[in-house]
C-alpha cells in the first residue's frame, strides 16, 4: 500500500483493496486464496532427529573424547576397553541431553499458529457468514462483538463502544477504545493506532465492523514469527567457557602427550609401547566426565529451582541467570499484580463515601459468576471488587433497588448511567466517567479544588474516575437530560499496582551489581509511575530515565549505543524496539535477561541470553521462546533465580578446579615419571582413580550451600570464565602440589622399601603406595575446593552432608581394591602394612594444610 493504512481514509482502504460494506464475492475470494494463501502462519524448517543428534557431537571436547576412545581401542591390550566404553557412554548421554533441549524456536511458531482463532463472522456477498478464519482473505469485511477474537488485521470501518485487550501483542494493561475514525500520527506504535484491530486481540465491549488488511505472515503476529525464526541463537555463557575450556585443554593435551611420545622413543622405547603411554596420558587428561557432572550440577539447579517456582527449559539457562548484568522486566504482571485495583477515593467536602461507592457499583456491566468470580472490564471489575471490600452487596442492593433505564458508555461522552428504582419510589442517577467531562455537567460553582486533585491523582499515574449522581421523581422522555444537573460526589484513582515484593527485589538486584530496567507497551507516565515506586528509578536520579519508542526510532544506532545506559525505562514500544534494547545492552558486553507474557515480548525473549516467560499470564507463544518460566509470575522469584544460578556456576567452578587440579597431577605424574623412567601408574589405575574420586566428590561439590556475600559481589561479566578469580593459578599449583606428593611418596617407597632386596615387591609396594596417594589426596583436596580463598574450617568442612557421604564411598572404595584380597590381583597392587598406610595418610592430608596456609597467606597480604 502507498501508506500504512492507519492513516488511509475508510475510503482509501476500501479502493485500495477494491472491496465495499459487502465484502467480496466467492470467485474474488477464491482468487485471492490464490494470490495471498491461507490466512496462517508459515511452519519454520524443522530439522530430523538423526541431524539434531549428530549436530551434537561438534563440540571440540566430544571430538577429543571420541578420538580418545578410538585411540584407546586401536592400541588396546585388554584394560583399556572399559575406559573408552566409559567416555562414550558420557559423550551419548550428553548428546541425548541436548537433542531433548532442542526446538525453542519451532515450539514458539506452534504456539503461535495455534493462537489463531478457529472461526471468523465474515460479510461475503451481502450474506453474513461464518468461516475458518484460515479461509480469510485481504478485502473481506469481519464483523466484531464482545468476546470475539480478532482473526486477521483489521481496518476498522465502523465502531460503537468498542474496546479491546491487546496486552500480548502491546504490553498495555487495560483494554483500549477503538475508534474507525480516529486520527493516528505518523510512526505511532501499535497501541496507539486506534483505528485498527490486531490478530489475536480480545473484544471486551461494544461491537465493530473492519476489513481485512493483512493476513497470515503479513500480520503483526506474523511478523514477530518471521523475527522470531530469524532471531540468533544466543550463546550461553556457560556454553562460551566450556568452549574456551576445549581449546584450552586441546592444545595442552596434544603438546603434554606429544612430548611425552618423543621421550618414550628417545629413550629407545618401542613405538606403539609410546603410543599406549601417550594414550594414557590423553585419557588421563581429559576430565571425561565433566560435560556429564556439568549436566547434573544444572539438573539439580533446575530442581531446586522448580521447588522456587522457576521452571527452566534450557538447563544452561541456570548458570546464565548467575552471571546476569541486565534485567529487561516487563511491567505488567511481572513487576505488577496485572489487575486494576483501586488506590485512593476522594470525596472533598462537597463528595459523599457512601454515595461514591454506590455510584461506582451501580455504573457498572460487571458481572458475579455462581462461583464469585468477578467478569467484565478490568477496570469496573475493580470498582466491584473495590466494593466487596467496602462490604458493598452488590447483588443484594441491585435486587432491591434494580436497574431499570441506562445510557451505555459511549467513547464521544465518556460516560456511563445507571437509573435505579427506590424503595421510596424515587430513582437515584448513578454517573460515572471521564472526570474533565463529567465535572462540567455538574452543578459546582467552585471546581478549583475538584480539578486539583484530580491533577495530582493523574500525576501518580492513576486512572481517575469521577462520580456524580442526582434523584429523579421520574424518566425524562429524553434520556440524554439524564447527565445533566448533577452533584459531585467523589473520585476514584486506580492504578495496577506494583508487587508488594518487587520493591525489594529490584533493592536486591541494584545490590548485586545488576542493573533492572523497565520495557512496556504500556504508557509512559504509567511506566514511569511504577519504576519510582519500585525503586528503579530513584528520587535522587537527576536525568531524564524515561524513552518512548516514538524516541527510540528517531536515534539511530550509534546515537542509542551512546546512550543506552541512562535509560531506565522504556514506554509504548514495540517487539522491534525490544530486540533492538536486548542487542544494545549485548553489544556492550552485558548479560541480558528479559521478561515477557506477550506474543509482542517472544523475539526479545530469544535474543536475551536468558529468556524468562511468564506462567500465569504468558502466551503460550512466550513461554515456547523463554529459557525459563515462572510459575509466579513474580519479579522477585527471578532475584531467587539469579542467586542459585550464582551457586550453580561457583559449584561448577569448584568441581572444574576439583577435577582439572586432579587431571592436572595425574599428567604431571605421569610425565615426571616418564622422563625419570620410572613405572609409576598403570592405565587400570588412573582408569580407578578417575571412576572413583572423579564422579561422587566433583558430583557432591554440586550441592555445596552458597557462600555468604553472593549476592553483594558485581555480576562476574561476559568475558569471565572457570578460571577466573584465581581458579586458573590455584588449579595449577595445586596440581603440581599433588604430583609432587605422590611422586615423593612413590621415591620415598623406593628408598625405604620394607621389602629390602626384592625388586618385584619394592615395585609393587612403590606403585601400590603411589596409587592410593593420588587417590586420597585427591580426596582430602575436594575440601580445598569448597572455596578458592575462604578457609574451610569458616565455611564450615562438614555442613554439606552429600558431600561428605560421597567422600567416604570414595574412600572405601578405594581402599577395597587394596585391602580386599583377589582385588589386589585384578589392581596389581600389593597389600600395604601400617606404616605404609601412615606415609600414604600423612602426605595425603598434608594437601589439606598446604592450601589452607596458601589461603591464609592470599588473605592476609593478597587481600584475596
């Protein structure tokens, strides 16, 4: 079209799309079926089973560990079997994990189709009728009612009363007027475009007759499908570290295994002797069952979660919530209770209460359910509910003084009248309406303090209401006198109120360095009205936090990437303008989290790192695009989130440290010894090491209870990792603290053996001693790991009862091997006396004291 069509005349609609008030004919429908397609959304392209399974070994550390594998079953001489059906088994379970994750994207557009409503009362030809409103077509006239859905874009021709709820496709919180004859401005949003009837809105009053001006794809909905399947897929952060830890371990792996099979063969070893050594090595490395451990460290976030309300989708997405820098928040149900409540009533001294409260229930097409429920307009729903409270027996008052005459709400007047039969026989007028055009039909002679109040109630971004009434001794013949000649008798402000928890939530969040931010469809006085009583924006802001999306369109993108940061609140925007906020905040390195219940809010859910969708009040649309779901819709279960998603990534960095440190002693080991020549390891006993001190501790150091101060240190950012804040160095001394251990006590075996002269039990006694050192002392080190610098005796060593149950299972565990006969044989280790088991104890523990002096000495001059 030449224009946007909210600012064509009825007229130019109608030649434009060569269409009357009759509608089409059959032949011209049928030909723009042909022309237009069916009026749905088109299926995204949706990948087989086999394809999304296979996509799930690119990751570089599965293809380490399938070569791994193979090269472990290629030179095998029998033990080596198990260790690879080991790592395949985990990489398998991995794969299976993120085929299940699958599908966001294809999910949100099914919800989106599915949204469509079923059928259409359409004018062909003259004949009202009902279709499939798939069969819709551009240039068919809809007709509209209360309770409709509305089936395609619509321009409306004809209006009377009519209103409707556009909250998923807008943001706004109450209803909207429509009116075919209203004048929009250029560029104004979609809530602001009053002639003009959206897919998938709500006819809550009056009726309407528009035609259809675009379908399917074409839509507004449509084309937050398109940006929804457009959308990129956001690359977690946790995602982003394991990645960075691939290649970290990649090219330590290959170098490490590398030059230890160039020893081998100068030192005249056999080729494929080096190779197994340089395998074992390899194996010894690699962490296999971290992506696994990784897995269930998430998996119990996301339980533990569950039981706080938020219910995560994606399991990365707990991790994300940790690292969170930005909150985009919507308003409406999330920071609010998304339901009018009335907030003040002011009577003056010209008002009456009780008056005021009759007027504001009898002025009113609410409707009591059987059951008690309240249905009708948000807004006089409240005014009942309002009464309720008052103790206001609406149905007991309406049986007995019934209505019997009314003027509908009319958009022109902006009024509302009720006549109600006495029981003296007098009718009482009830009013209610737009205070600037009800106050000028009553009998006041001074209104200053009236117009006043009202002022200031609008200011605090109520919704204002006055009442007014009058006693009638009988109907006029004319009921439009019926307005005429009133009394005042109060005002009423309404607002949607914040959550009475939100206010501390958003305290919590500034608290922890993250910064909440406000985007709405909803207006900007009320956005702005509710962020100060929230608390995001505060008293003391000096600057103008507040942006329209009219603003926003007229920045260009290097202005608003400038910019972005003073703003706190976004108002009357659109799906565009919040992927646009989402990517702004991204592009400066932040972590975003945004919130939605909306069809409007799913493409910003995609984009955001973490998408929050809402569970009560959400479309399904947003929840099929969310990352997480709250089953509270509460803001402040998203602060709750963000602290658990803060343990999870400090529990996944303690078992990282845990794990790496231990891999990181077993390949110093191995290579010293190496380049000594000595035996020291057999690939059966890293394969035990690794099976038994690998998995219960590093699974355990998953549920460690958060440490204090949290939730008072600054987001860690996009570019942190596993190694940040001292994880790296201490995994490095750490691991050489334990290779040096074992390898002193294995040299100590050497030069003290208790089997003096007998070369095949001192080796025996040597390796058996080496063996049970790298495995105790890996298991007093997963206490160290509780916290890089805290002492564990001040977090407490003991709290953590899985942890501690996990620790004696290794234990025993690995004891058995030594102590219990016939697995010694199948080991090839030799049972050890009391003072080898106390040399064996001793440099074990001493792991244990050695880092706590390193952390004390961190503390008290690193300032650690």
């Amino acid at each position: 079209m030449e224009k946007e069509v909210y600012k064509q005349t009825v007229d130019e609609v109608m030649e434009e799309l060569d269409s009357g008030l009759d509608g089409l004919s059959q032949a011209e429908v049928k030909a723009r079926l042909e022309q237009y397609g069916y009026n749905e959304l088109a299926a995204g392209k949706k990948k087989s089973l086999l394809v999304k399974f296979l996509e799930q070994f690119k990751d570089l550390m599965i293809i380490i560990l399938v070569l791994a594998a193979v090269l472990s079953v290629v030179t095998s001489r029998g033990h080596e079997w198990s260790d690879a059906a080991i790592i395949m088994l985990v990489v398998i379970i991995n794969a299976i994990f993120g085929v299940y994750q699958e599908g966001k994207a294809e999910a949100a557009i099914e919800a989106l189709k599915e949204m469509n409503s079923p059928a259409a009362h359409v004018k062909r030809a003259g004949q009202v009728q009902e279709i499939d409103s798939r069969d819709l077509v551009p240039g068919d006239i809809v007709l509209l009612e209360a309770g409709n859905i509305v089936p395609a874009d619509l321009r409306l021709l004809e209006s009377a009363s009519l209103k409707m709820e556009e909250a998923a496709l807008t943001g706004e919180s109450v209803p909207v007027e429509k009116t075919a004859d209203a004048e929009v401005a250029d560029g104004a949003p979609l809530g602001d475009r009053l002639n003009m009837a959206y897919q998938n809105a709500n006819v809550t009053y009056g009726r309407g007759l528009g035609m259809v001006v675009a379908t399917g794809m074409a839509t507004e909905v449509g084309k937050i499908a398109s940006m929804i399947e457009a959308a990129d897929e956001t690359e977690t952060p946790l995602k982003a570290n394991l990645n960075k830890l691939s290649k970290v371990l990649t090219w330590a792996i290959l170098g490490i295994a590398a030059i230890t099979f160039i020893v081998h063969l100068l030192r005249g070893g056999q080729i494929l002797e080096g190779l197994l050594v340089a395998v074992a090595l390899a194996v010894a490395a690699i962490p296999e069952g971290l992506p696994a451990i990784v897995t269930i460290v998430l998996a119990m976030g996301t339980q533990l979660l569950a039981k706080q309300k938020a219910i995560v989708r994606k399991l990365p997405a707990v991790e994300t919530l940790g690292s969170t820098d930005i909150i985009a928040s919507d308003k409406t149900g999330t920071l609010t209770m998304n339901q009018m409540t009335v907030e003040e009533l002011w009577t003056g001294d010209l008002g009456d209460a009780d008056l005021s409260l009759r007027i504001m229930n009898f002025a009113n097409d609410s409707k009591i359910s059987n059951d008690g429920q309240l249905l009708g307009d948000p807004t006089e729903t409240a005014l009942v509910k309002y009464g309720q409270e008052q103790a206001f027996d609406l149905k007991a008052e309406l049986a007995a003084t019934p209505r019997i005459a009314e003027l509908p709400f009319d958009s022109d007047r902006k009024l509302m009248t009720t006549v109600h039969q006495m029981a003296d026989g007098r009718l009482f007028v009830a009013t209610k309406g737009a205070p600037d055009r009800l106050l000028e039909r009553c009998l006041i002679d001074d209104r200053s303090e009236i117009v006043a109040v009202n002022s200031q109630l609008a200011q605090q971004a109520l919704r204002v209401l006055m009442m007014a009434y009058k006693w009638l001794d009988e109907l006029p013949e004319d009921l439009s006198q019926l307005e005429e000649d009133l009394q005042f008798a109060g005002l009423v402000g309404m607002i949607d109120p914040e959550r009475p928890e939100a206010g501390e939530a958003v305290a919590t969040a500034k608290k922890a360095g993250i910064r909440p931010i406000m985007i709405t469809g909803d207006h900007q006085d009320t956005a702005e009205a509710i962020a100060k009583r929230l608390g995001i924006i505060e008293a003391s802001d000096q600057e103008n936090h507040v942006l329209t999306g009219q603003q926003l369109d007229e920045l260009s993108q290097e202005a608003f990437a400038e910019q972005v940061g003073q703003y706190l609140v976004y108002a009357r925007v659109s799906p565009e303008h919040k992927v646009r906020i989402v990517k702004a905040w991204q592009n400066q390195e932040k972590v975003v989290a945004m919130t939605g219940d909306g069809v409007n809010d799913a493409p910003a859910l995609k984009q955001a790192d973490i998408g929050i969708g809402m569970g009560i009040t959400g479309t399904e649309v947003s929840k099929g695009a969310a990352d997480m779901v709250l089953a509270d819709d509460n803001f402040a279960t998203i602060i709750t989130a963000v602290k658990a998603g803060r343990k999870v990534f400090a529990n996944i960095q303690k078992t990282i440290q845990y794990l790496l440190s231990a891999n990181t002693a077993e390949v110093l080991t191995i290579f010293t010894a190496t380049l000594m020549g000595w035996d020291v390891l057999l690939p059966v006993h890293l394969l035990w090491i690794n099976l038994v001190t690998d998995t219960f501790p590093a699974i355990a150091l998953g549920l460690e209870p958060d440490e204090p101060g949290m939730m008072e240190e600054a987001p860690r950012g996009k570019k942190a990792n596993f190694f940040s804040g001292g994880v790296l160095s201490s995994t490095i001394y750490q691991g050489i603290l334990q290779a040096a251990l074992t390898l002193g006590v294995y040299g100590l075996a050497l030069a003290y053996p208790v089997h003096a002269g007998q070369p095949d039990l001192m080796h025996a006694d040597a390796l058996t001693m080496a063996f049970a050192t790298l495995g105790l002392i890996q298991l007093f080190h997963a206490f160290n790991v509780k916290s890089i610098h805290q002492s564990i005796f001040k977090l407490g060593a003991f709290k953590n009862k899985t942890f501690n149950g996990a620790v004696l299972l290794s234990f025993v565990l690995l004891a058995m091997v030594i102590a219990v006969p016939g697995m010694n044989d199948i080991f090839h280790v030799s049972n050890l006396d009391a003072y080898q088991w106390a040399i064996v104890l001793v440099a074990s523990f001493s792991i244990l004291v050695i880092v706590e002096l390193v952390k004390f000495f961190q503390r008290k001059f690193l300032k650690l």
